[in-house]
C-alpha cells in the first residue's frame, strides 16, 4: 500500500532524486509532480508548449514503467496553452502516457472551466483515479465541503472512480502545530462521508529561504510537517503523508545568473533537517567537499544508506568533481525521500500491531 507521495517540481533534479531511488523504495511512494511555473507574463503557445515538452520528459524520466503518480498544474498560469489552444493538461498527460506512466490527474475546488474540462476529459479516456488537491482555504468551513467536492465530482464525470484527497497545507510558517492538527481533525470528519479511496495530510516546514543561515554554519531546524503527521496518525488511521522535501512550496525559477546561490546540504535526519551553508557557489565549485566532511561528523549522518548518502560519502572522500547544484538538489531530496519512507514504514507496521502510541 502506498504510504507516501513526495510532492516535487517537475525539474531535471527531482527527477534525479526519483530515478536513483531503490526501488524497495519506489514501491512506497507514489510521487506528486508540480508542473514548475513558467516565467511570469511568457504565455506565447510555442514558448509554453517547449516548457511543457521539457517537464513532461522530467516526469518520464523519473518515473516511467513505475507505479501510479499524481501531476498537477496548481502554478502554472491558467491561461497558458500549447500550440493550437491546446490545454497544458491535455498535452502533459498524452506525452507520459505513452511512455508507460501513470498519471492521476489533480483538481480543485476553484480550478476554472477549461482545466475542469480537460480533466473530464481525460476521464473519458480512462484514467484510474482522480485526485483533489484542498487547500486551507478550501477547509476552512468544513460544513459545506462535502457538498462542494460531489459537486465538482460530478461536474467533471469523475462520480464512478476513486477519489484520492490531499488536504495541504503548503508552508507552516505561521501555522502551530496544535491549529493544524485541529484543522485536520475537523476536516477528516466530513471527508469521511464522501468515502474517499485516500486521505493524505500535506504540508512543509522547510525554511523559505537558506539567506535565513549564516554562510559557513551547522544549523537544525524542525520537521514539523512530519512530526504533525506522526502525531495525528496515533488515532487516524489510514492517514497518509505528503510534504515537499527540501524545496519550499513557493519555489520559482528565476534565472541564476541573477542571484549568487550559496552552496549547501540540506540532510533529513528523524525529526529535522540540518542545513549545512557555505558561501556563493561560483566563487568555489569545491565547497560540498568540505561540506560533506561537515556532515559526515554529525552523529545523525547515516552515512551511504541511500544514493544521495553514497554521492555524501564520496564528496568527503574526494571525488574527482563535487556537482552542480542541481547535483545537490538531487542528492537532498533523494536522501529525504528514503529516509521518510523507512520512517513511515516502521511507524505503518507499529499501527498495524497496535504497538504504536
């Protein structure tokens, strides 16, 4: 049973992360593909189109002949279309459904006409599922949610197929723990009466910005997205979990020669993160070898238990090269994505054996 969908941009280096997975790991996860935003006011239909070519092939790349996957347009402009008016949607799912994925399609309450249609339409052609994406808006008068979601179940003729719900959160910065976990409870009682397939819990606490860290430092910082999770499961069964890794979920592309990105490792440990910050990347491309050997020093380094922990390993050994940082974007969220899912699994069989409290 899958028990976590990582959700990730639909980017060169998340595609990375997901392809070098284990595949005992693969068999855990169905991940959750954000279409990654396009520059803002480009909506030229080649322009759009040669930007959609590019996420599509990310997504096959990652995860093509694996199991089901979720993809979504939520930041992508909804007036943006492919050559000959064609819907972003539509030329998506026809690209990496031919290259053996599968894809569930993610709507909304407040997604406009066309994007409503182009999900019925690929319902029409077979999809296996559907999925809603509820964000805190949506919850926020948990009274009238079932009557939205069958009405927007019907309208895009989805009333026969599985229902997958997410329930995020996106960012908790100003969010405590405690609200959350009210929210979530309140929500899930009326969930239940439209008898969804699967109810995940969504959020990220990752930092918005590593400017928040002095260059050269160790600094921890709290998985508080997977700590709510943990905590409502001890009475919420069949809860899955859902969060963004190590990317915030505002992230954008902004063109790099703009900004002096510093270097950094970004390591899931139990409970936190530790972000380990260096100075401007361009200035020395072989920071991540003293990096690594930094981390390498933490007691909660695991060491090569995963290919981001193995490429770790080998940046503080030396290595003839240390990565670009798209390198350490992947090696990031691969070290997260394994270390959740063996999490997740020890917590899923403690429930089983009512052993978990």
């Amino acid at each position: 049973m899958t028990i976590y969908s990582p959700i990730v941009k639909s980017k060169r280096g998340e595609a990375t992360a997901i392809f070098n997975l284990s595949q005992s790991v693969k068999d855990n996860i169905a991940p959750f593909f954000d279409i990654l935003a396009m520059e803002e006011g480009v909506l030229g239909e080649e322009k759009v189109q040669e930007h959609l070519e590019k996420q599509a092939l990310n997504i096959i790349d990652a995860w093509s002949d694996q199991g089901t996957c979720y993809i979504d347009f939520f930041d992508l402009a909804s007036s943006a279309r492919c050559l000959n008016g064609v819907h972003p949607l539509t030329f998506v799912f026809g690209h990496v459904m031919c290259q053996k994925v599968r894809p569930i399609p993610v709507v909304g309450i407040e997604r406009d006409i066309p994007y409503k249609m182009a999900v019925r339409n690929l319902i029409y052609e077979g999809v296996e599922a559907i999925a809603l994406r509820l964000g805190k808006d949506d919850i926020q008068l948990p009274s009238s949610l079932c009557a939205k979601v069958s009405s927007l179940i019907y309208e895009i003729g989805a009333t026969d197929l599985p229902l997958h719900v997410f329930i995020d959160f996106r960012s908790l910065e100003v969010m405590s723990s405690g609200e959350v976990e009210k929210q979530v409870r309140r929500v899930l009682e009326e969930l239940k009466k439209i008898n969804p397939k699967r109810i995940v819990f969504c959020a990220s606490a990752i930092a918005p910005s590593m400017a928040l860290f002095k260059k050269d430092s160790i600094n921890r910082i709290e998985r508080t997205d997977y700590l709510i999770w943990r905590n409502l499961v001890k009475s919420v069964l069949n809860l899955d979990f859902s969060d963004y890794g190590v990317i915030h979920p505002s992230y954008i592309d902004i063109d790099p020669r703009l900004l002096k990105p510093s270097a950094k490792i970004r390591y899931t440990t139990s409970s936190g993160w530790i972000i380990i910050k260096g100075s401007c990347w361009r200035d020395d491309t072989s920071q991540h070898h003293e990096l690594s050997k930094m981390l390498s020093d933490q007691q909660e380094f695991r060491g090569d238990d995963s290919w981001g922990g193995n490429y770790i390993v080998s940046c503080a050994e030396g290595r003839p090269s240390y990565g670009s940082l798209e390198t350490w974007v992947s090696v990031d969220q691969n070290n997260h994505i394994n270390q959740t899912v063996k999490q997740i699994l020890r917590i899923s069989v403690a429930v089983r054996h009512n052993e978990y409290n």
